[in-house]
C-alpha cells in the first residue's frame, strides 16, 4: 500500500470503484484510450476530471514508451477524491528515474507530483503499480503533506 493508504478517515468514505478495470495493449493509441476510459467514468468537465485525464495519460504514456505488456487502469472514487491506478506488469515496467533528468519517465512523474496531493510508484510483481489522488474540489483533506512519494529501489 501507499502512502497513508488505510487512513480512518478513508474508511467512511463512500467508494465508487469503476464497474472493472480496463486493460489496455502496449500502443500509442492506448493513451488517448486510456484517457477517454477516465473520462468516461469521472464523467465531462470539473476540474479533478480534466487533471486524472492528464496525469493517467503522462502515467500510460510512460509504461508504452518502456514496456511491451498490456496495462491495468482502475480508478476509485470517494466522496473526497478519486485515486486512478495503472498497473504494469512488465519486467521492464517504468521506474522513477533522476527528477533533474530530461527523461520522459521524470518529467512524467514531475507533471504527476506538481498536480496530484498524493501519489507513488510501488512494486508489484516484477512490475510496478503507480497511483495518485486528486481531492475533490471543497473535500476535507486528510493529508499529511501536499504530496507523497515512494519508490522501489
């Protein structure tokens, strides 16, 4: 689990996960396909749907460029926020790389840390899982800092 995965104040919330995850193939167009999958259950407009529009496109954008396995996105809502997950499986999944770098994997994870209250990339499996939550705008915030990070080493 992430950073302050398991807060007592995320245990009342009311969650709306999405009906499935969608898995998406390894292919430029799985960008934009991933894009509208966030769109469509976050539902058009606001402003928390337009940034985990940009935020899992930065995050699929990275696991095509580096991984030739198909990805998991599934998105969970409360009544604070929502939390978008992309899981790759791959063992050549995305890791953070050097933030001072111009590589796309940091500068993807820096649009991710500037836009998101929490987020994380975390190992899974010989892959990573990747995440991050947006509050909804007026919702209580229950964070301890405005952004959290962990990585494998």
């Amino acid at each position: 689990m992430g950073p302050g995965a398991g807060d007592a104040a995320g245990a009342t919330d009311a969650r709306k996960a999405s009906p499935w995850p969608r898995s998406f193939p390894p292919h430029p167009s799985s960008a934009r396909a991933a894009r509208r999958f966030v769109r469509d259950e976050l539902g058009p407009g606001g402003d928390v749907a337009g940034v985990a529009e940009l935020l899992v496109s930065e995050l699929a954008t990275m696991v095509i460029r580096r991984s030739a396995q198909e990805f998991t996105v599934a998105i969970d809502q409360t009544s604070s926020g929502v939390r978008v997950t992309i899981l790759d499986p791959s063992a050549t999944a995305t890791r953070p790389s050097d933030p001072t770098t111009q590589d796309a994997v940091a500068r993807g994870l820096r649009v991710v840390a500037a836009l998101a209250q929490r987020w994380a990339v975390e190992p899974a499996g010989d892959g990573v899982r990747m995440w991050f939550e947006l509050a909804l705008e007026g919702a209580p915030q229950s964070l301890d800092a405005p952004h959290s990070t962990s990585a494998p080493a």
